[in-house]
C-alpha cells in the first residue's frame, strides 16, 4: 500500500442527529447510494463501536465501510484511520452515533458524533425527527447549533414530515434560526430496516431484502434532499494535515543499523521507489481462517488488514456452511455477530466444531470476541458448541452494553499480561462462569471486575477492541501460528 501524503482534502460530511431513531441511518446510508449512483467514489464511515450500519454503508457504495472511534483508538487516531479509508474517493461521508453530543460516559465529548467532527474538521448536517414538532423546532436547532461553536451545523434535513402544510410550518420556523434546509423526507414505513434484541438486522442475514432497502433510501434522499447542497458543504470541509493510517507501515520491523556495502554491480536500493520490506516468517505466510458468513458478522476492517501486514494468508469462512476449518489453518479469529439467532445451525455442524476442537487443542492461536466466545462454550441455550471451554451460555433480558478501559490479566496469544487496551461490550446474553482460571481482561474498574479465558493458545472473551489501537496485537497473534 501507499501512503497518502500528509493531509487530506477529501470533500466529506458527518451525518448527525439530536437523538437516536431520528433517522441518521436512513439519511446516511440513502445519501451514499445516491452519490454512488452518481457515479462518486464514496467513503462510507461510522462513529463509535457499531458493526451493522457499515454492512449497509458498504452496499450502498461498494466499499469496506470503516468505524471511526475516539475511545477504542484514542483521538489521534481518528484523522488517519479517515484518510486510509478515503483514498482515493471522491467524497466522504460519516454516520453519528447516538446524539450529537452524546459520548463516553463520563468523558465529556470523547468519541461523541462532535469530537469526531471537529477532530475530522467536517461539517455536520442535523436530521430532526419533526414527526411531532413545528415551531419548537426552531428552538432545537439552534439549541444545538449554538451549544458548541466548533461544531459546525451546516444544515438541517427535517424527517418523518406528515403533510406540505407540515413542511411549510417547519420551514417558517428554520428562517429564524438561519440554518438551511437541506432536505424533508416525508413519512416512509418501507424504508425501515427490521430490528431486534441487538438493533438493526446485518445485511448479511437479509440478502435481496437489504439491497432492497438500500435502494428505498438512495431514492428517498434523492427525491427530497438538495444532494447538490450536500455536496458542496462538503467540499467546505477544512484540510486534514495527517498521513493515512497504513497497517504495512505501522507493523514494518525497525531500519538496521547500517546498510551492507553492495557487492559490485549490484544497484543500492532505490529510496525513491516506496517499497519497504514486509514481514516474513521463515516458513512462508500464515494461514489465519476469520469466521463470517451470517452468524459471524461483526469485524473491523483493520484486523484484517494488520493480520495481513504481519505476514499472514487471511481466509473467510462460515461456520454455518463449511464443515472444516480451511486447509493449513494456523490460527483463527472469531469475532462477534448472532450466534443465539443460529444456534441450531451451528449445533448441528458437527464436522466443523470439532475441527475448531482440534486446532484449539494444539495449542494455535484462537481469538474470539463475544459471538466468538458463546461459539466456544460447552453451550448455547442448552445446545452443543464447541466445548473449548468449560462454561455454558444462555440468552438473558439484561442488556450489557458500554465502553470498558481493560488491561491484559494473563500472558496470551493478543499481549501480555498488563497491556491495557480500551474496548466495547454489547451483549444480551450470560456466560457462567464468567472468567477461567487464567482471565483474559480485568476491568479497571471500582470493583476490578475480571473477565473472559485464557487457556492454551485461546483468549476469549466479551470485549471488542480495535487492534488499530496496538498493532502489536496482530504480529503477536501471527507470530504463534502454526505453519503448514
């Protein structure tokens, strides 16, 4: 890969909201279809720890969509991990997470939808719910707009408007506050996107259905948005003075100390050329299986990308189709998703569990985080998993949800024991017990709560982190794979 150089002028926007449910998805993802139908290279971002809405975000522009987390990778982050996943594109645009203002908690605006856009210097376009409002509208506009000035507003786009008279009523009350209208969508049940106990469905589990929604949205912001308007506040967005983020870099070993003297008639390296050396093993790449398909959906971009980087083949498969593990597996990543909703499914792929068994067994490396870890269990609402673990799991009504400041209890295949890394939790169902004899991650927290396994060549558990944030997770990782 190449570096872009420093700085990035990318046009791009950051789609907001006062609250969640007033329409951010529907707004974002139906603005990136329509640009791509126009022909535009688009970017498609997220603010904040969310898996499903970048499975829309990449149907609707046919690029990996890319989450955006000022907790998880720190501030610093934010404008390069931007810049590599806008390369070359001719337009960006991000989806907000919760509020406007909504961030950590307990963190002032840290990883808020306004942290993000003020560290990208893009400019926000508000989508109101005005399903019961009129001239209060007025009031809530400006209300955000004038609550922190660094944020800057470019205009409103009015949802779930009833009727014209209900349209004329809220722009009437817009000229006061001298924010633009850049859009009005009316009322639209097909638009919606089913949901359920862990919010929207992934695309991967709707097929035809989600391209089928997609399309309902690009078609309604098409007909009731100025798309130009949008288009031209985001070209007003500042310039980014930050490299993108490359994994190939940030995991390229360390310069020697001194170049050997090239024997003669050999031609001294080119610095010019922008190669640099790549991790090597000394038997060949790694083979490191990913699970996917429908049960396993939940993964960054950039974990792929690093496991890459320091030299591995990654390889997809689906637990719910492929009945062994792909030939010359060394190491497997489990990440999150819905195995609850295929537990059946998964049970009864008897080939492939024990397949898991066996590689887990031999001592390889095997990440698994959440989904990853019930799939690992003895397990799942009474049936059979993997029983790479002595625990069971079962569904419950309490929702688990929020970000966690974690550090490393125990030496595993991810880091050593210490090593802090920042995390997400979201989850709706138990795992008893809740830690092993070796725990993965102690919360710092009052109560030090430690939780997850680490046994063998395995560490799971219930945190998401971003290995962004400490490239050293996937070099690690490769490192203890085993070779063909």
């Amino acid at each position: 890969m190449v570096t872009s150089p420093p700085g990035s002028a990318v046009p791009r926007l950051v789609v907001a909201a006062p609250s969640s449910g007033s329409g951010k998805t529907t707004v974002a993802t139906g603005l990136m279809a329509a640009l791509t139908a126009r022909g535009l290279a688009v970017s498609p971002h997220k603010v904040g720890p969310d898996y499903i809405d970048p499975g829309y975000h990449a149907l609707a522009t046919g690029r990996l969509g890319r989450n955006l987390d000022a907790y998880m990778c720190g501030p610093g982050l934010v404008g390069p991990l931007f810049v590599n996943g806008a390369r070359g594109c001719d337009i960006a645009v991000v989806e907000g997470v919760m509020g406007l203002y909504d961030g950590a908690a307990g963190e002032g605006e840290l990883a808020s939808t306004a942290h993000v856009a003020k560290l990208l210097r893009a400019p926000v376009v508000l989508v109101v719910d005005a399903s019961s409002q009129s001239r209060s509208v007025a009031a809530l506009v400006h209300g955000f707009v004038s609550w922190d000035p660094e944020v800057r507003i470019g205009g409103v786009i009015l949802n779930k408007v009833a009727s014209d008279r209900h349209e004329a009523l809220l722009r009437e009350a817009m000229d006061s506050v001298g924010v633009p209208v850049l859009g009005v969508l009316r009322r639209a049940p097909r638009v919606g996107v089913p949901s359920r106990h862990l919010g929207l469905v992934p695309v991967a589990e709707r097929g035809s259905e989600a391209m089928g929604a997609v399309a309902a949205m690009a078609a309604q912001v098409a007909d009731g948005c100025d798309v130009e308007a949008l288009v031209g506040l985001a070209r007003s967005a500042g310039v980014l003075s930050c490299a993108g983020w490359d994994a190939g870099e940030v995991l390229a070993p360390p310069p020697p100390p001194s170049l050997p003297v090239p024997s003669l008639g050999a031609a001294p390296p080119d610095p010019a050329s922008g190669l640099r050396p790549r991790p090597r093993t000394p038997d060949g790449p790694r083979r490191v299986a990913v699970a996917g398909g429908a049960a396993f959906t939940f993964s960054y971009a950039e974990h792929s990308e690093l496991l890459a980087a320091a030299g591995a083949e990654v390889v997809v498969f689906d637990p719910l189709r492929d009945e062994e593990l792909p030939e010359g597996t060394g190491g497997l990543v489990i990440g999150g998703g819905f195995p609850e909703v295929y537990a059946s499914e998964l049970s009864a792929n008897e080939g492939l569990r024990k397949s898991v068994v066996e590689l887990a067994l031999s001592g390889a490396p095997v990440a698994a985080e959440c989904a990853g870890l019930l799939y690992l269990c003895r397990e799942l609402d009474g049936l059979p998993m993997c029983g790479v673990l002595d625990a069971s799991a079962r569904m419950s009504d309490r929702l688990t949800l929020g970000y966690r400041d974690a550090v490393a209890v125990s030496d595993s295949a991810l880091a050593v024991a210490g090593t802090r890394m920042r995390g997400h939790e979201f989850h709706r169902t138990t795992v008893e017990p809740g830690a092993g004899a070796a725990p993965a991650w102690g919360m710092r927290t009052p109560e030090r709560r430690v939780e997850g396994f680490v046994e063998r060549g395995v560490h799971a558990s219930y945190l998401h982190t971003h290995w962004a944030a400490e490239p050293g997770v996937a070099r690690r990782f490769v490192e203890r794979c085993r070779t063909p």
